[in-house]
C-alpha cells in the first residue's frame, strides 16, 4: 500500500526536511574523509553532543543571518561534530571541517 505523504506539500516542512539531508550528507562526507566507519561506537555520543551544540546554535545563526540554507546549517553541525571529534583525539584531515569564520566565532560565543 503506498500511501501519500500528507506533509509534503508543506513548505516549513519540506525545508526542513532539506536541512535534515543536508546534514546526513555533510555528516557522512566527514565521516568517509576521516576513516571513520557509520557504526563506530564512539559515533553515537559525538553525534548526540553535537546535535545538542547544533540545536542550541543554530537559532542565533539563524537570527544573525548565517544558517538560513541547508548548506550553511551543514557547515554549523559540522563545525559541532567536529569539535567533539577532535576533543575525543581524533585527527581530521585538513579541509574536513567547513572554514566559515562567522560560525566558528558564534560557537566560540556559546561555549
């Protein structure tokens, strides 16, 4: 039985849904960069932290203009999760983590 989507036709939600596939994509570039397998153990702590950090961000980016496309809210959640990957010892390889300034300092601000 394949029943229509009732959400789809609404926009907040389709763009949401698009932020949500821009991170799984971001996230699983990271991760193939870094060597990192989808089902390290360790994965699931980061990525819970790191979607804590995302969340409590992603307003004020939001709000200062910074992550209003999916891309740019990519690039917040990266910048979460790899913080916690680094603080956790690992080394990712140069060019892994999006270079967007004005992101990197608003999460300096919340830390």
């Amino acid at each position: 039985m394949n029943q229509a989507d009732p959400f789809a036709a609404d926009p907040s939600v389709r763009a949401m849904r698009a932020v949500f596939a821009a991170l799984e994509a971001a996230e699983a570039e990271l991760l193939g960069r870094s060597g990192l397998k989808a089902w390290d153990p360790r994965l699931r702590a980061w990525r819970q932290k790191a979607r804590d950090a995302f969340e409590a961000a992603w307003p004020s980016a939001l709000s200062q203009g910074l992550a209003r496309q999916p891309e740019e809210a990519a690039a917040l959640y990266l910048l979460c999760l790899g913080r916690l990957l680094t603080a956790g010892g690992l080394s990712l390889p140069e060019g892994a983590l999006p270079e967007v300034p004005a992101l990197a300092a608003l999460l300096e601000k919340g830390s």
